[in-house]
C-alpha cells in the first residue's frame, strides 16, 4: 500500500460530477501497517507460531496478536482450548518482536522500490 498512487479526482457539487485525472497521480497516505501473528495451540501447551492452513485446523486453538509499531492493537482468542497467562504474555512478546521485524522489512521493501523510481 506504500506504493499505490491514485489518480487525482476531483468533483464538481453544482453538477454532481467527478473528473478523474489520470495524468496526475498523488500517493496514497498510510499512517498504520499494523502486523498479525497468528499461533496455534496443541495439546493446551505447544505452541506454534504462523500455522499454516492444515495446522490451523488440526490445533486445539487459536490466538492472534495484532501490533502496530510495537504497540499492542488486538488480542484475538476465539473459543478453543485454555491459554496459561503466562503463554499469551509469551505470545504478545513475540508478536510484537515479529511486528518490528515485518515492518523493517516493508519499509526497507519500500524504500527500494522508491529508489528505482
């Protein structure tokens, strides 16, 4: 979403119409990427991190951590089996860790495809 440019719209209230202009693009404006790490939960103990599809539904549970520049934004834990306290605190921790991680790598991403440009 870095990279998206949009084209400039402009519109008219007196006769309800909206002029596109494809000639002048304007970037699109993204404040927040928020990063989720989801973990499945086998045997109410084992815990994997980024489960895929078929190890999603072979768990006993769920729980995604949604972070936003190192700030915790959402706690997801639909149903399933119990989560130790101390095991969603070690789920938070990584999630945040992963989120820093995933946020260095877009904006690195991004700062190299603005440089080719």
């Amino acid at each position: 979403m870095h990279t998206v440019k949009l084209p400039s719209v402009q519109y008219d209230p007196a006769i309800d119409n909206q002029i596109v202009n494809m000639q002048e693009m304007k970037p699109l404006k993204v404040y927040n990427v928020p990063v989720s790490t989801t973990f499945a939960i086998f045997d109410d103990s084992d815990i994997l991190t980024d489960p895929t599809h078929e190890e999603e539904s072979l768990c006993s549970g769920i729980i995604t951590i949604v972070v936003k520049d190192s700030e915790l934004c959402s706690v997801l834990k639909p149903g399933g089996s119990t989560v130790a306290e101390e095991d969603l605190l070690m789920c938070i921790a990584k999630g945040i860790e992963r989120g820093s991680l995933v946020s260095k790598l877009v904006n690195n991403a991004v700062q190299e495809s603005n440089d080719e440009d």
